[in-house]
C-alpha cells in the first residue's frame, strides 16, 4: 500500500470525523475520501476504519436509500434527489459504507 494511503488509513482511524482527518493531513476533505476510495478498491479498506468519520446513522440510512431507490451509483441524482442536504464527500463516504460486494460493483463502475 502506498504510503499516503497508509497514512491517510491511520488518520482515518484515529479521526473523529472527515474534516479533522483532512486538517491532520493538510488535505481537502474530498482528497481523504479518495483514498478510501482506492483502499476499498484494492481490498485494504473495512467498513471499521472509517466508521467514526460516517454521517449518522439516520443520515447514511437517507443517503443508501437513495442509493437504492434510485438504482444508480452517480453522485449528482443522490445530490439532487437528497435537495442539497448532503455534501459529495457525505455521499460518498455513505457510498462506501455499504456492504463490500455493492461498493466494489459500485466503484468498478464508477
């Protein structure tokens, strides 16, 4: 694993949420969600090593029935059908919080 991604896990892990991990880091919120995003890819990402940067509970209940309800994996009509609710970087962390098999077949199409 490379080493940003290395690092950027541990941050993940010892964060309280997306916007300290970015702060520790010195990256942009979205840039931490793109390394998990490559973890996940790569099989090195479990649901536990991010789980204290999720949205709520309820939240990322909205945002994955969204995901559903809808049948696509786009970003933007989650966005727009939520009304703005939820930043890119909550959609997508919500995205890769779903079961393994879906968010590998979400990401290989994305």
């Amino acid at each position: 694993m490379p080493g940003r991604l290395a690092e950027t896990l541990q941050t993940v892990r010892d964060s309280a949420s997306l916007k300290e991990a970015a702060a520790a880091r010195g990256l942009a919120a979205s840039t931490i969600v793109k390394h998990l995003e490559e973890l996940a890819e790569m099989g090195k990402l479990e649901k536990k090593d991010f789980a204290r940067i999720l949205p709520s509970p309820r939240d990322l209940s909205d945002i994955q029935d969204a995901f559903e309800s809808l049948e696509t994996d786009k970003l933007t009509p989650i966005f727009n059908a939520l009304h703005g609710r939820y930043s890119f970087e909550t959609i997508r962390l919500a995205r890769l919080a779903g079961d393994d098999e879906s968010r590998r077949a979400r990401l290989a199409r994305d």
